[in-house]
C-alpha cells in the first residue's frame, strides 16, 4: 500500500501552531498535531526551534510519502511574533506572509494576488485557524505576525514551474486537502480499473469520468450527477479509455477543467505537467485559427493561466468558436485512442464562466445521467 504524505501547506500550519504555543506559553514543545482539511491528523516532529522573548521559530521536515515530489526532505518553518499587525489589520489579527525561499507573486491569475506570498488560500485558513486555537487556549487576544519561510527554498524553485508563472524568489506553499496522495502510475491505473469495473458490473455499458474532483463536483453542481457514480480518472486520460474499451464501455463522457483539457486537444494523454504543459500555445494556436488578431493571440500566450487567456479570448467574442474546435479535437483524439470502439463526449469548463463548450453528443447524457439516478417505482 502507498504512503502518503502531508503539502507543504500541513508544513506550515504545523510549524505555526508550535511556534505560537512556545511564544505564548513560554515551553518548548517537540511535537505538534494539526487536523487536516482532509480529516487526517498529522503530528509533526519540531526541528531547529528558536526563541526569545518577542519571537519563536520552529521547522517541519516536509514528509511527501510515497509520491515522487522535490519538496520532500525540505525543512517549512514558521516565525511568530508579537503585533502590532498594520494599522488596516485591527486589532486581535493573525498577520501571514512569506519570508526566505517562500515565493512572490508578480503576475495576476494566480491563487493570490500581485505582490502577495505565494501561501494559498487554504494554507493561510490552516494556519489562521491553528494559530487562534493556540490563542483561545492560552487566552491570548494580542495580534500575531506569522512569518512562513523554507532555508532551501530559493534553490528549490527552479525545479517547479514557479518561475514560468512569474512566482519568484521561492517556492509556494500548497495544498487543498492537507495531505499529498502518492501519484503511483500503476496504483492510479489499477484504481480507475476497479471503479470502471465496478460500474460495468452494474450493467452501464456508458461511464462519466473526470480528471479531478474539481470536475466530479462541476458534474454535480451544474447537472446534479452523484459524485458516487463518476470515475477520477486523474491525468491518465489515455489509460482510462484503454480501460473502457477494454471492458466494454460504448460511450464515454469526459468533463474537465479548460487547463487540463485543453492538453488533450493537442493529442495528450497524460495531462500531468510533468508530462507536457502546452496549455497557452495550444489556446494561442486556436484562437488564431478563429480569426482573432496576432496581438490577442500574443496577449494570451503571455498569461499565467487559461482562466485568463480564456477570460481575454471571452471578449473578443471568439470563444465559441474556439472551444467547439477544441471538444471536436478532444473527442477525435479520444475516439482514434479507442480504435473507434468508444463513443466520446466532452464538456469544458472555467471556475468563472462555467461551461465553455461542449459536444453535440453532450445534450444526451443529461437525460441519460437524469434517468440513472430516479428512483425505481
């Protein structure tokens, strides 16, 4: 069985919480515990404490489990210190930012904005609220500057796509669940096997699958589908229709995130970054192809993310276009994958703008997902 480990994110909220109790207790603790967004508990072992009188800083060796991850090995700490926080805090606040080898946003369309540290959202709530549980239980009502930062930061970054999304001088704190699942091919394959398998065995001979949660829950919350009938089919895009031809699936609904997606309409079927990141060349080239102006298309290559590039592309009333070419080169794609075995149909999607563009065949699946789940008379 796989090992997993704990994001940079559990790091930083675990060496935050412990610097917080030695500062405001004045003992030394060796070891701190802090739940998980996931539910999990993590205890982590204190490395490298400091303390005096106005400060403590204290260090959590990141522990990535069984997933190959560069961060693994490297020390995530935390300073806390006394107020005052600026002026516009107020009073009683928990101030949070990055220091050494933590990195810098310098471009918009990321988690946080221009100029923050970049410590996402949900490890800045991890910490904001194991630091206040230090504070309510040692009846401490002051404010408190949290200062995240990594010794090996700065050098580490260069591994990581960071400097291409114009992140700087760091890495960046991250983590939605507070755990890091071990990203095994073979384990991730022989998962997507069982739940395909499982869905085959109650007679589907049709399957909805989705790269991430993210997208399992965009099924849900736009066409009310039961998060417990879809498959994650992760970034194993091709392996999954081996699979459902394998065992016999006629038809396939494949719904996804514009970021991931949009590398399959390229012919890729291992969407992880680590694998190929064409996401704006691919949107660059598509939008060309529409019509749009070579100084658009120039202004979307040069964005950090798709939610942006789309975002432009939305004004200049080509996105349309743009998205229907892309579903008809994913499903094609897809469909040549299966040996034409397979029946693919595919929905796009921002955060922002909801559904961007979807197959013809698309339509169908909502009747079909609505008469899945009625309840049998």
């Amino acid at each position: 069985m796989m090992r997993y480990g704990f994001t940079t994110g559990s790091c930083a909220a675990a060496a935050a919480k412990a610097a917080a109790y030695m500062l405001l207790s004045g003992r030394e603790k060796t070891s701190i515990t802090i739940e998980t967004p996931k539910g999990i508990p993590y205890t982590a072992a204190l490395r490298e404490i400091c303390r005096n009188e106005q400060w403590v800083s204290c260090g959590v060796e990141k522990d990535g489990g069984d997933d190959p991850d560069i961060t693994t090995g490297a020390l995530i700490c935390a300073k806390v210190s006394y107020g005052p926080c600026r002026e516009s805090d107020g009073p009683g606040k928990i101030r949070i930012d990055g220091g050494v080898g933590v990195g810098r946003v310098t471009k918009p369309g990321l988690d946080q904005p221009v100029g923050n540290a970049a410590i996402n959202r949900v490890p800045r709530e991890m910490i904001q609220r194991e630091v206040r549980e230090v504070c309510s239980l040692l009846d401490y009502t002051g404010d408190l500057t949290v200062e995240i930062f990594v010794p090996t930061g700065e050098a580490l970054a260069g591994q990581t796509f960071n400097p291409r999304l114009g992140i700087v001088n760091g890495i960046s704190i991250l983590g939605t669940s507070g755990i890091v699942e071990p990203m095994s091919q073979q384990a991730i394959v022989d998962t997507i096997r069982v739940e395909l398998n499982q869905r085959r065995a109650e007679g589907f001979d049709d399957v909805a699958v989705s790269p991430g949660n993210y997208g399992l829950a965009f099924l849900q919350k736009m066409y009310g589908y039961d998060l417990n009938r879809s498959v994650k089919c992760s970034n194993f895009i091709g392996e999954t229709i081996d699979l459902a031809v394998e065992l016999g699936f006629r038809r396939l609904l494949l719904t996804g995130h514009v970021g991931k997606l949009i590398k399959v309409a390229g012919g890729i079927m291992n969407t992880h970054s680590r694998e190929a990141d064409c996401r704006m060349e691919l949107l660059c080239a598509f939008a060309l192809r529409s019509g749009v102006s070579p100084e658009l298309a120039r202004r979307v290559l040069d964005c950090v993310t798709t939610e942006d590039g789309v975002q432009l592309l939305s004004e200049s009333g080509k996105l349309p276009e743009i998205m229907d070419y892309a579903v008809e080169r994913i499903c094609n794609y897809l469909e040549r994958r299966s040996g034409g075995k397979l029946e693919v149909d595919c929905i796009i999607y921002t955060n922002a703008l909801g559904v961007l563009g979807k197959s013809k065949g698309a339509e169908q699946w909502f009747t079909l997902l609505a008469q899945e789940q009625a309840p049998s008379i």
